[in-house]
C-alpha cells in the first residue's frame, strides 16, 4: 500500500488508507493546526530523529473507555497513603522531556525529537496538551502527557523514577476525565502496562466513529485543576 506525502496544505489522506502497520503519511511539520487536525482524524506522529516525519493510524487501536478503568488493589494503596503529590499541568516541558529521555526495554533512543517536544509544548501553551505530575518530598518522580479534543483523551507518552509513579499518575488522569465525562482514552498501541488498567483493542472503525462523536463535546482547555476527593483510589 503506498505511503502518502503531504502537501504544505494541512490534509491528511483517509486512515483508512493506512498500511498494515498503521503507517499512513510522511512529511508535513507539527504545527499546532496540523497536530490538532491529525488527532481529529484519528492519526498521529510517530518517528525517530533522522526521518522525516511519520504519521500513523493502527489498526486495531488501543483504547481505555473510563468507565472500565480497573485500578489494581496494591494500587489503590497507594493512592490511599497519599505517598505521592499529584498536580496537572505544573511541570509539562518537564514531564515530556523526561519521558524522551527514559530508558526503555527494546527501544533503541527516543520518538519525541526536540522537533516533537516544542510542538507539543505549542499545544499545551494553547491549552490541547496537559500532563499529570508525581512528585516525592518536592522532586518530579513521575508523569504522564498527552492532547484532549472534545471528550476524549490522547496519551502520548509517560515515564517513571519510584515505584508506581507513573501508575498514580496514569489513575489520576483516568478518574479526572471520568469525573469530567469524557468517553475515551487513546492509547493508540498495546502496551501491557495499559492492559492492567482495562485498555482493549478495537477495530479502527468503531475507533473513528467513536471519536467523532467525542469531538462533538466541547474541549476542556486548560490549564487543568485536582479536583478534591479524587485520585484516593476510592473508585
């Protein structure tokens, strides 16, 4: 199947297009219009430093619905101990950096290339981008960043440095956009991490027309706020 260069114009080819790796388009520039218009389509970048930029739509896609989070009960202790501060939107340029330099199994360097870091830094400073923050005794342990349109929730990328960190990081945010009636979070791939938390594969049609019914809701802009009585592990 051929793979689709873009014109300077901000289009994006059917995802439906898309190889069987989910890999649809190349070229194109990550400005905040054209990242706002790939995730509306149900696509996003994807690439290393020294290729051109990659635009992708798998198939199937890896997707949490709120309502099925499932929150592991020595998780749930440790919300409920309070070991670690949560805050959204405090620390985003932190959160991305230190999610493009965590070391990964079988991952050979990063994806989020500085070219990938400052357009995600545009969308946060226009309120798409958030990221949710650990912290221990004043240090960032761990984080979780990603773009929200209508009433869905994209994840980008997450990293830890104790135990758990990101996992707290992972339940706030999921019991955050439930309280706020959102209807999905995007995990684009499987991961085995997500799994735990209740994330599923759907074919990528009922992905698309799940996720234009999200965009119908308006977008919670930010900068986001805790809400109380929540990330306790109390749901």
């Amino acid at each position: 199947m051929p793979v689709y260069a873009l014109p300077d114009e901000i289009l994006f080819p059917d995802p439906e297009l898309a190889d069987p790796s989910g890999l649809l388009a190349l070229g194109g520039d990550l400005s905040p219009r054209r990242l706002l218009t790939a995730y509306a389509n149900g696509i996003f970048p994807w690439y290393s430093e020294g290729q051109p930029i990659l635009w992708h739509s798998p198939d199937p896609r890896f997707v949490l619905f709120p309502a099925e989070l499932r929150l592991p009960r020595s998780l749930r202790q440790t919300l409920r101990k309070g070991r670690y501060q949560l805050s959204f939107d405090q620390e985003f340029a932190a959160v991305i950096r230190r999610c493009a330099e965590k070391e990964r199994p079988h991952q050979n360097g990063t994806w989020i290339t500085e070219e990938m870091i400052e357009g995600y830094l545009q969308l946060h400073q226009l309120g798409y981008a958030h990221s949710v923050e650990s912290w221990l005794e004043g240090q960032l342990v761990g984080g979780i960043y990603g773009v929200s349109l209508g009433s869905i929730f994209f994840g980008e990328s997450m990293f830890a440095d104790q135990a758990d960190a990101s996992k707290v990081a992972f339940a706030t945010l999921a019991e955050h956009v439930m309280r706020w009636g959102f209807t999905l979070i995007d995990s684009q791939v499987h991961t085995e991490h997500l799994e735990r938390f209740g994330a599923r594969e759907i074919p990528r049609k009922d992905y698309l027309e799940l996720l234009q019914r999200a965009l119908e809701a308006p977008t919670r802009r930010g900068p986001w706020q805790l809400e109380p009585n929540l990330s306790k592990g109390a749901s």
